[in-house]
C-alpha cells in the first residue's frame, strides 16, 4: 500500500486538466471569467466539477439541490450531467455572481434544468420542506458559509432520499483544519462537522483530498 503523498504541481495540475476531464466550453469560459474575481478561490476546481458530474451519471441522478451557487461553476457541471428532465435548486443570496452562471447556463443549453433560489439557504431549505419534499433529491451540495455548514447538513440529511449522497466542500480548509492556531468560527464549523460526520451512523463517508477537501456522505 502507497503511504506517500502527491506532490501536486503546477505542471501535473495542467496535465491533470489536458488529459484527464472534459470540460464543457461553456464551463471553461465560466471558470476562466471567475478567476478574475477577487473572490476566485470561491470557485471548485474542474476536475471536482468533473467528479461531481460523474456522480450524478453513476447515480442516474434526477433531483439535486445546491447550497451556495458563487458564480454557477457547479450547478453547471451538475446540469450537464443530469439527464433533459433532471433538476438542480441553486441556493444563493447574490444576484451578482449568479448571473454570471446564468448566462453560461443559457449557453451550455442547460438553464431549464436550474432553479435559482436567491435568499438565506436556511429558509429555502425550510421551504422545500415545508412543501412536503423530504426525501426526494439525489444528491445535495454544500459550499456556502462555513458556520451555518451543520445546519445545511442536516437539512439535506432531511432532503436527499436514502442512498443518495451530500458532497461538502471545503472539508480541509487549506489545511486549517489541523492547525491549533486557527481557531476562528468558521475554521471550528467545519472541524465540529468533520468530526459530527465521522461518527454519524446515518451516513457512510469517504473524504477525498480534492480540491479544498470533499466529503461525499451516502445515507444510509
């Protein structure tokens, strides 16, 4: 068994990306257009955009629900994935960088699939319960602020079926979550969740080291 660990360079990232996904052009442009923003590092990376493709067309996915949209990178490769009646609710508070998706969604051919939903996440999610749709998503995406991350966690155990999967995003923190000198409360959020999730026998989890770290948690 291999203990060592990848040291993932500029140039393996670049070969990692010519050869290893497909991105669609409209998620290209997209992803190229974010990281002129100063917010950029808010965007997943492709090939975790790729992963979350695959998942949802090895799930055969119909129904997917997204908390925190950024600039639509996400709901994009998801939609590309789900088939021409699938869903993807897109959970955001900014109209500005939700914008940006939505043209790119419109061109990708993929803008009917996407439901956006601007406002607090913890409300939108209230309201899709409230409407009596516990249980019936696929998969659910978490990548918004880091302290509300228990909370939108347990709405989604809530909101996505048995045997489908919730993907959390930002799980390492660049390494923060490690650090006994960062202790600020987003950094504990994500370190309480971590630690919640490791010992939740509703879900079986695996954390994969991609990206800024993703957790994909099965319900059981």
């Amino acid at each position: 068994m291999s203990t060592g660990i990848l040291n993932y360079t500029t140039n393996l990232r670049d070969y990692l990306w010519e050869k290893g996904i497909s991105e669609h052009p409209a998620l290209k442009e997209l992803r190229l257009e974010t990281a002129k923003l100063p917010q950029s590092m808010m965007q997943i990376c492709p090939e975790q955009g790729a992963l979350m493709g695959n998942l949802i067309r090895l799930m055969s996915a119909k129904r997917t629900i997204e908390i925190g949209t950024f600039t639509g990178y996400s709901a994009l490769a998801v939609a590309l994935a789900l088939p021409e009646d699938g869903e993807v609710i897109a959970c955001d508070i900014s109209k500005e960088w939700t914008s940006m998706g939505k043209e790119k969604w419109e061109q990708a051919g993929v803008a009917h699939k996407i439901s956006l939903k601007l406002g607090p996440a913890l409300e939108s999610l209230d309201a899709l319960l409230a409407e009596g749709q516990e249980g019936s998503f696929d998969f659910a995406f978490i990548d918004a602020d880091k302290a509300n991350y228990p909370a939108y966690y347990e709405q989604c155990i809530r909101l996505v079926r048995k045997g489908g999967l919730i993907a959390i995003d930002n799980v390492l923190w660049g390494g923060s979550v490690i650090d006994s000198e960062r202790n600020d409360d987003d950094t504990k959020a994500i370190r309480k969740l971590n630690e919640f999730i490791a010992n939740d026998k509703r879900v079986s989890v695996s954390m994969v080291p991609i990206g800024d770290g993703l957790t994909l948690a099965v319900i059981n």
